[in-house]
C-alpha cells in the first residue's frame, strides 16, 4: 500500500505520455526543449519545497500511501514524481491550446 501514490503518479505521467505522443505535443515534438523546460520547471519547484520546509510551512505528514523514505527531511520521494507530473501537464495544456487557437 505505501507505493500507491508513487504508482499513481507513475501512471499518471505514462498517460499524459501517450496524449503527447497522440498529437505530438511536446516530447514527441522536441524532446530536448520539452525535457530543459521540464528541468527548469521541477528545479524551481524543489527550490521552492525546500523554501518551505526550511521556513517550517511543509511537513511530510504520515499516510500509509507514501513510502516513509525521504530525500531529505521532510521531502519525500514521491514529490520530484508529482514535480514532474505537474510541469509536464502544464506544458501539454500550453502546447495543446495553442495548436486549438492556431486552427481558429
């Protein structure tokens, strides 16, 4: 059970994945760009976690979904996944509507 939310997240990342690869709109369509843009967008966000959890504002919390380990304290594993899947969602949302307002 704790590698629910990390095999949720991974799912997650394997269907945006496939829509991406259905209308090729950001790996598929250039993998170096998609994959710097991603960087950029996860590094910020840990920088912004870390932020948070040296002000005391983030705590890991206790679940029986998420797996006890931690990169450092207070930053679980899971977060780089869900980092991750939050960039790369925003970034096919971006491409996708603007390819819609394009064919208008």
């Amino acid at each position: 059970m704790q590698f629910f939310y990390l095999i949720a997240l991974c799912l997650s990342l394997a269907g945006l994945a496939l829509l991406d690869r259905r209308w090729q709109l950001a790996l598929w369509h250039n993998w170096r760009q998609t994959c710097l843009t991603i960087g950029i967008g996860v590094s910020v966000f840990i920088a912004w976690d870390l932020l948070g959890i040296w002000t005391g504002i983030f705590i890991h919390g206790n679940s029986s979904f998420i797996l006890p380990m931690t990169i450092v304290p207070e930053f679980p594993i899971e977060e780089i996944f869900f980092l991750t899947l939050l960039c790369y969602c925003t970034l096919i949302i971006y491409r996708g509507s603007s390819k819609l307002w394009q064919r208008t």
